[in-house]
C-alpha cells in the first residue's frame, strides 16, 4: 500500500527511489514491484539501466488509483 501511495503522489518513481522513501532495500522493494506489475497495477518503463514504475492502464490499476484518491481525501 505504501508503494501504491508513493505513485500515486508522484506518478512514477524509479526503484531506488521507492526503496529510499519507504527505508527498506532495494531487494525488497523490487520484489514488491514486481508483485504489483505482476497482478498488473503498475508497470514499468525503461531508461537506460533504470526501471521507472507508474500506474498500469488496466481496470485493476484504475480501482485502486480511485480507492487511494478516496483515502486520500479522508
């Protein structure tokens, strides 16, 4: 879910990134993203040696972004 926010707030973030702003590893954190791409809610975009993650544009992706816009508004 913490990950959800963060691309949320910022549209897309890179691995690295997401890892320093949640403070756990990167290991960990891809992990995680690739759970999330895997059950299609992000995806990613590549640049150079750098993964970039952001929303997919999948019915999946589009709940979830609706359901953080509504915590968020709580």
């Amino acid at each position: 879910m913490k990950i959800l926010k963060l691309l949320f707030k910022y549209g897309q973030l890179n691995t690295s990134d997401v890892a320093h702003k949640l403070g756990i590893n990167y290991k960990l954190t891809m992990e995680h993203l690739e759970l999330l791409e895997k059950e299609c809610i992000i995806q990613h975009r590549v640049s150079g040696r750098i993964r970039f993650f952001r929303f997919a544009n999948t019915l999946k992706a589009q709940a979830t972004m609706k359901l953080l816009e509504e915590w968020e508004k709580k």
